[in-house]
C-alpha cells in the first residue's frame, strides 16, 4: 500500500530564506513522486514529478526535489522564497508507472513573511 | 488549450437534498477522476474513468454517491442524499494515455465546493 507523510503542515519562512517541505512515502515497488501546489479557490498545478530518471528534479518557479531512496523522501526545496510562493503545497505517490491511484499527502501551508 | 472545466464553483444544500457536479476535462484526455478534498486534507481518489469504462471507484461511497461518464468526453457526479461530512472541495482531473498507460500527468480543475448545512 501506498502512502505519503507530509512533515509540518504550516511553514512560514520569511522572503528571500530557503523553503524546505518535507515528504516521506511508503511504497513497495519504486514510486512515482510528484509535488503539487494549490492557490486558493484553485485547482492543484504540477511543481515537479521524479518518474525514476535523474535523482534531482528540477520544477517550475525554482523548486527542486531530491529523491533519496534510502531515506524513502522526496523533499521539495527553493532558494530564496518569493511571496509568491505563499500556498498549500502536497505531495503524492502513484505506483510506478503501471499504478493506476494517486495517494496526496495532507499537505503543506507555506507563509512567505516579508 | 483550454484546461478542465467544472461547475458549479459553489453549492450550498441542505442535508438529505441531492446534488450534481460537472466536468468536462482537456480535450483528448481519455482518463478523469474525480477527488475530495476534505479540509485541511489531501485529495481522495473517489472515482477514475477511462473513456466511459470505471477503472477504480473503491473508495466512492456507493450508497450515496454516484457518477458517470456516458460518452467518455464530460462527467457527472452525483450525491444523494447528501450529509454534513459530505462538505468538501470536489476536484475533477484528467489525464492523457501513452502506449496504453495513463500519463503521470494529471491536470486539475478549479473544483466546486460544496457545503452542507
């Protein structure tokens, strides 16, 4: 079975300071991982999705995430923080590439302090 | 390219009434799904489509809930009766199939938030 914690599920961190949000999964075949950001009154957008290629992935507006399999997490990272960047951010796993369910974490609230 | 479309946005109903949801996802997309967002939660898979064919509805609560996808283009979904917990943001996405395997992609509607009282 599949599922995803989601550590913290408010971070503020003030404009300019690098933003960490912490994703730990549980799979029993290699996942898919993928980060996901919601605006208000939105729909959730694509940040970045590891689908077994390069370790680092590189995602839209400057967030990355690495995937460390032996730490079974997909933390998502960015530089120096926008005040754009102030939204709910979740994690979620799909079961390689023949699973068929998305599992989304509980989510992340990320506050931007100028 | 237009992205996925749901309405409405917002639905206020008293509880045991019914309600409806549409969507009408990115044109092409063969798979839909449909997810509730609980407060303060991640997204539930409810139901998934492919074409007008149920792939996964385990986690749709089938006495009350119900949905459909006769063409394979737009869906609705429905509830009835509705209760308290019901109250949620409910998301449609949709996503492309590639040699057969739905596309890790998905893309997500605005949702329509309904609150029961």
């Amino acid at each position: 079975a599949q599922s995803v914690t989601q550590l913290g599920s408010h971070v503020s961190v003030s404009e300019g300071a690098l933003v960490l949000l912490r994703c730990n999964y549980s799979s029993s075949v290699p996942p898919y991982l993928f980060w996901y950001v919601q605006y208000p009154n939105q729909g959730l957008q694509l940040l970045l999705k590891y689908t077994s290629a390069a370790t680092l992935v590189k995602g839209i507006n400057g967030f990355e995430a690495e995937f460390k399999k032996s730490e079974t997490s997909f933390h998502l990272t960015k530089p120096s923080a926008h005040m754009s960047d102030a939204a709910e951010y979740f994690c979620a796993v799909r079961e390689g590439n023949t699973g068929n369910q998305f599992y989304f974490g509980t989510g992340t609230s990320l506050t931007v302090i100028p | 390219e237009a992205g996925v479309a749901q309405s409405p946005r917002y639905k206020i109903i008293e509880k045991r009434q019914s309600v409806a949801f549409w969507c009408n996802p990115i044109s092409g997309h063969a798979t839909l799904y449909w997810y509730q967002q609980i407060l303060g939660q991640g997204p539930k898979l409810l139901i998934q489509f492919q074409n007008n064919g149920v792939v996964d509805d385990s986690q749709l609560p089938k006495d009350r809930f119900s949905a459909e996808r006769l063409k394979g283009v737009d869906s609705t979904l429905k509830i009835q009766p509705a209760k308290l917990e019901d109250s949620a943001v409910y998301l449609c996405a949709s996503s492309y199939r590639i040699a057969g395997v739905s596309s890790y992609e998905q893309y997500f509607g605005p949702g329509t938030r309904l609150t029961v009282t």
